[in-house]
C-alpha cells in the first residue's frame, strides 16, 4: 500500500510536516508485522503555493497524478481559525471530483487549544469525503504540547485503529 501525505501548513518543513512524517512512518512500522508492504511520501505544500492559485498549472497537475497513485492519504494542517488551511483548500480545489474515490483517508490536524478539536471531524473529515474518500477512523487531532510525544502517540493511534489498515491485507 502507497500512502501519499499531503501537507498543508504554509510554512516549509513545518511542526505538521514533521508529525506527518512520524504517522507515517508508524503506519509502516505497525505494517511490518503484517503481510502488508506500506511506502509513503509526504508532498510539502508551502512550495507549490503559487502552483495552486492557477487551473492547469504543470505542477499543480504533478501532484495530482502522485495523489492518484496512492491507495491511502493523509491530509495534515495547523488549526487556522478552527479549521484547516486556505492552503490545503486550494490544493483540494485542484482535485478532481472524486479524486479521492476508493482511497482510505485520515484527516490530521495540529491545534493549540483542546477546544477546536472537533474541526478535524467538522470541516476536514466532510472535505475528504465530498472528494470521494472513505474514512474509517476517527480523525486525528494533535494538540502543540503533544507534538515532542507525538512518535508515541502516533504509535498509539494506529494500533488502537488498525482495522483499516489490516482490511487492506
């Protein structure tokens, strides 16, 4: 299973590209004691920003195409006015309808206050299922004091929620 991270924080190699990378790389940790291969790739966004402000832009389709080939996303952002980047909605927008069909998806937002919690299930999780998605876990939502335990947590997460990951055996 190819598992494509898309990260939305303006910021290059941000505190979310970093967490990103970690749940990843415990998704295939947690792999290895199945008979599943997992590979990832985390496609930093804050690059390709003037990319997605225009329709047909070569890199924009780039991206595109590396989306298309993943059977699993993950779409990570900083919490920004409770809710997920302009960023990340414009990388979205890009998308084409049902971009995301057939692909397991795991919304994953980083936030500084317990109290926005629930826009990882409110505003990302709906993005990711009008895009065709399916996703069968609860979102993740990683508080900043979180962020030095996160490889735990990580860990944590995807054993707790392993039965998406186990169906795809």
């Amino acid at each position: 299973m190819h598992i494509a991270v898309i990260v939305g924080n303006p910021k290059p190699l941000s505190r979310t590209y970093t967490i990103s990378l970690r749940l990843a790389e415990a998704i295939a940790e947690y792999a290895e004691h199945t008979s599943l291969h997992v590979t990832y790739e985390l496609i930093d966004l804050a690059p390709h920003g003037g990319s997605l402000l225009s329709w047909g832009d070569p890199a924009a389709a780039e991206l595109n195409e590396r989306i298309a080939r993943a059977q699993a996303v993950v779409f990570a952002s900083p919490t920004y006015k409770a809710t997920y980047t302009g960023l990340l909605k414009l990388f979205a927008d890009q998308l084409p309808p049902e971009a995301l069909a057939g692909k397991l998806a795991i919304p994953l937002l980083v936030g500084a206050a317990p109290h926005h919690s629930l826009a990882v299930e409110l505003h990302l999780r709906p993005l990711l299922i009008e895009l065709g998605a399916s996703c069968p876990t609860k979102g993740l939502y990683v508080m900043d004091s979180q962020l030095d335990d996160f490889g735990t947590i990580a860990k944590e997460w995807v054993s707790q929620n392993d039965k998406w990951l186990l169906d795809r055996v």
